[in-house]
C-alpha cells in the first residue's frame, strides 16, 4: 500500500470514535489503531507516525496489505 491513501485515512480518523485494522504482510493478526490524535509523514519513503491516545505508533506503509474500517452507514 503506498503512504497517501494510508495517511488520508488515518487524518480523517482524527478525533473521531473509528478504529482501523491493518494487515501487515507476514503477520497472522492484524493491527488495530483508534484513538487518533495526530499522523505525520517521516523522512522515509513510506514511513508514517500515529499518535493515539494510548501510543506511539510507527508504520512503514509498503509493508501493509490491506486497511479496513467498519462503514459508518452500517452496511
């Protein structure tokens, strides 16, 4: 997954109540973010820094499968 999409998403979530289940390439679980309080891109190509509430979050985004989030609309 490329940095731009990742971080819209991610900055649209500031604030709000959404989590956001990511896939990381290799692993069995997913990862969940909530809490989003700031997103900012790092020095790398593809690097990525989530605050929330609870922690520090750091990500590089190439190595992410797949994002999902459950639609607000309940469908």
């Amino acid at each position: 997954m490329e940095r731009g999409p990742l971080l819209r998403i991610l900055k649209d979530m500031v604030g709000t109540d959404r989590e956001l289940d990511l896939v990381i390439s290799g692993e069995s679980a997913h990862l969940e973010i909530r809490n989003v309080e700031d997103v900012f891109e790092l020095h790398s190509s593809q690097g990525l820094q989530v605050t929330t509430r609870q922690n520090l979050i750091w990500i590089d985004a190439s190595h992410v499968a797949a994002a999902y989030q459950a639609r607000e609309d309940g469908r």
